[in-house]
C-alpha cells in the first residue's frame, strides 16, 4: 500500500496519535464485542467491523459536530469514531437501558441524536434515502451542514442507491455518500453481482463528483473525506468516495465465510491499517517509540470499564416497554 506522501501530508503528533488512538479503539472494542458475543453476554446480530478502520477514522476528520451521519448495521466502528461513550455502546451491545439506544437497538440500531448519529440501519441501502431527507432539510433551512452516508457496495444494487444519487444530484443536495467497497457484500464477489465493477461510476452517471481512495490508508481518507466536504460546503452539491476495503472477519457472526479464501483473507492482512499507518508514522517521527503502548494500554482501561458498566447497568424496567411505540389504540406514542 501507498503510504502519504510527507510533503503533501502534514500532520502533527498529536493528530497522528489521535488517529491511530480512534482505529485502535475500534479494533480492541470490537474483538472484545466478538468475545463477549461468544460467552452469550452479547445476543442477536454482530457485524463487525474489523480491517475497515480506516474509513470510519478518515470520515469523521472532515465533520464538525453540526454534521448529521448515517451508518449501516456495521456502525460500531462508525458510532466510536463520531465520538458515542464506549460505556454507551457497549451498553446498547448488551441490550441495557443505559445504552445509547436505551438497548432497544443492539448491535445494529446505535443511534445518538445529540450527537447527529442517525443510526445504525439494518436495511441494506436504508440510510441513503434518510441521508438525502436530512440534507434537504439542511438546504431548505440554509443551514450550512454535510449529512454523511456510510454504505457497502451491495448497496448499489438497490433501487434507492440510484434513486438517492439522483434526487442529491438534482437538487445538489449537501451529501456526502461514502460507499465502503469491501468487495463481497454478505457474501457476494463484486464481480459476480455488478456489471461495472468501479461504484464511482455509477455516482459519475448521476453526474457527482466521485473519487475511488484506498480505504486501507487513513490519511488517505481523510484528505479525499476534506476535498469532499470543502466542495460540499461551497455550494457545489453532493460528493462520492468510493473507499477500497477489506473486512478481515466474516459478514457476520453466523458466516461460514464459505466465499473467500484463507489466503486471500490473510494477504489483506498485510494492508492493516493500524499496523501499516503505526509503521509510517514511527518512521516518520510522529510517533514516539512507546507510544503505540501507551495508546494501548489507555483504550484497554476504557473498554473493561465500559463492559463493567453494561454488565451492572440496569434492564429497561417492563412497565416502560410500550413507551415510543406507536400503538392504534391510543392513536400514537405512548409517550
């Protein structure tokens, strides 16, 4: 993998640490999660986001706390580096009330409003139309505002991925669409699913500014993810990152993983992007010899502290299970 160029790059120590810090809760959260999901502490779906760090980290650089995002059910990453307690999420992973989502959601329904995390969607493409209504609401208020949309390349193939690029690019709509192409979907190749295989040019077709970058390089994404949004915020209507992936675990924690190769799977672990980025910047000197340690050793602490608090927080009491449903009795929501 291409690492930053240093003379086009500039980060600071500080920045650099930060990143590395983000993708390394993630990775440490999540192999927790895949632990915890195998003692039972953890029930329902887990998708995990292992490999595809990068992305999540890059993104989120490039919004401001007044940016609206909408993740896919693989979010767990993507609600961590938007800033959601790791005590929050794991809470929700755990089905608590004090999880983000008052653990009605799970693994695939983290959501957070104050923060403008709009979910966690568990419908493949779901996200987009929300995405397109939060930015019309943007535009119609004038707000200057991105919304950004996380989706797989599987997404493509639905009908409202075509329907969302058309009516963003129609009404030049402040959208940043990122499509993380980890090239098997659930379970599917990217060749034996799309006729063009490039996802960028389907955004092109609608007539968006896209770009393909390596979503195994973090600093990479963040300077496609700033180009994006610098544009966006100008005025000049939606953008689309194509970001090349790869998820080193299965779709999910009930894949046989039948569709792959060990040895493919393994010769993408070579692109790591917390081992690869870790290995430029010490060469660089952005990060201290030791540092990685004392990163580790930090994020270790929070991540044992938020599964104590998901193991003593509370059950949502039984008398509360019908409030925010709608029922047709009552005409609404309960409360």
């Amino acid at each position: 993998m291409r690492m930053p160029d240093t003379q086009k790059v500039h980060l600071s120590r500080e920045h650099a640490a930060e990143l590395l810090r983000a993708m390394l809760l993630i990775r440490r959260f999540e192999e927790r999660c895949a632990a915890l999901y195998s003692a039972e502490k953890i029930r329902g779906f887990l998708h995990l986001y292992i490999g595809q760090e990068a992305n999540a980290v890059g993104i989120m650089q490039a919004l401001g706390p007044e940016d609206a995002v909408v993740a896919t059910y693989r979010e767990h990453g993507h609600a961590l580096a938007r800033g959601l307690p790791p005590s929050e999420v794991m809470a929700e992973m755990f089905g608590k009330a004090t999880g983000s989502s008052r653990g009605r959601g799970g693994s695939m329904h983290i959501f957070d409003a104050k923060r403008r995390f709009y979910g966690g969607n568990a419908i493949v493409g779901g996200g987009l139309p929300l995405a397109v209504g939060l930015a019309l609401a943007d535009k119609m208020q004038k707000r200057c505002r991105v919304t950004c949309c996380f989706f797989g390349e599987g997404a493509a193939a639905e009908g409202e991925f075509h329907e969302s690029l058309n009516l963003a690019a129609l009404w030049k709509l402040p959208v940043l669409f990122v499509c993380e192409n980890n090239r098997y979907a659930m379970g599917t190749a990217i060749e034996r699913s799309e006729s063009v295989i490039e996802i960028a040019t389907h955004a092109r077709s609608y007539g968006i500014g896209a770009e393909t970058v390596d979503g195994m390089d973090v600093v990479a994404v963040e300077c496609a993810a700033r180009k994006a949004t610098d544009e966006i915020r100008a005025g000049g209507g939606p953008r689309f990152l194509e970001n090349r992936t790869y998820r080193f675990r299965a779709h999910s924690m009930f894949d046989a993983e039948l569709y792959r190769s060990k040895s493919e799977v393994e010769e993408w672990k070579k692109k790591d992007p917390i081992v690869l980025f870790s290995h430029w910047a010490e060469a660089t000197g952005l990060l201290a010899a030791g540092r990685q340690e004392e990163i580790e050793a930090g994020i270790m602490r929070d991540i044992e502290g938020a599964v104590a608090h998901a193991e003593q927080a509370p059950w949502e009491p039984v008398a509360d299970l019908l409030s925010d449903v709608y029922t047709p009795a009552s005409g609404g929501p309960t409360s």
